[in-house]
C-alpha cells in the first residue's frame, strides 16, 4: 500500500481499492492474452461494465497485498470474474472485487466477439474454476435491510 493511497483516516483510501484491482484485472488480461500488448496489437481492449467493491477489513501504509481471481462466467464478448485481496502476510481478507467486461474493437467503439484463442483460453479457466464454489460475496445487491416491525 502506498504513501499517496492513504487517506485522513489512516488506511487505503476506497479509490485505490479499486485502482489495485485495476492492476489485478491487468495482469489477469495480460495472463489471457487481452492485455496492453493485445491492444497495441491489434486495436481491442476490454472495458469495464460493473464492478461492486466490499470492503472487509482496512489495509494501512506499505502493507503487502496478494490477489486471488475466480472466473465465474464469460461467453463470446463478456467476462464476469471475482476478485479477493488479501493482506500479503498476515492473510486476512481486505476487500472483494466482482466485474462484468466487455471485448471491445476500439477503431468502431462496439463491443466484439473476442479471438478465439482467447476464447480458448477463457473455456480453459472456465473448467478448471468449474467446481469452485461461487463466492459468498458475488452477486450481492446494495440497499439498507430494514428489520420488520409488526
């Protein structure tokens, strides 16, 4: 965690929660091949459409920080996978990230079926994450609950 991520209260501010999934999502595309150099290449990208952020418990200055990535579903132009960040060495769950992207041809600025190779890649992944169990944390809707009174 660095120096200028660190707000008021002494902790990673929420903004750079979501920049250090940001560069987890790069290195999973970079993994894929859907990266930079894939769009350098070529002229796609992927944007993001959703992305709900938890936050489970704070992380401070120069605390060590460890990814984990579950792909829980994609089909020919969309990604829908599910982030946890953990503290780097005491092990504890910080944060959660679940996103929806999508495969885009930044020339016409539509979203495009993606190569199929990388679509080859992605069904790999698919089946090996297959039996995981969905996270806890994925598909959560934001609202308060109220208790009932009668």
């Amino acid at each position: 965690v660095r120096p200028e991520w660190i707000d008021y209260n002494g902790h990673m501010n929420v903004a750079y929660y979501v920049l250090a999934f940001d560069h987890a999502t790069d290195r999973f595309l970079d993994l894929i091949d859907l990266g930079h150099d894939y769009m350098k290449r070529t002229n796609n990208s992927s944007f993001v459409l959703e992305t709900h952020v938890t936050y489970a418990r704070e992380v401070k200055l120069d605390d060590p920080l460890q990814f984990t990535l579950q792909l829980l579903d994609a089909d020919e132009k969309r990604l829908h996978y599910y982030f946890e960040m953990f503290h780097g060495t005491e092990g504890y769950l910080a944060a959660t990230s679940e996103l929806i992207s999508m495969h885009v041809d930044l020339d016409a600025r539509l979203s495009a079926p993606m190569p199929e190779a990388a679509q080859r890649r992605i069904a790999a992944i698919l089946e090996a994450h297959r039996d995981l169990a969905r996270p806890e944390q994925s598909g959560r809707v934001i609202g308060i609950r109220r208790k009932r009174t009668n």
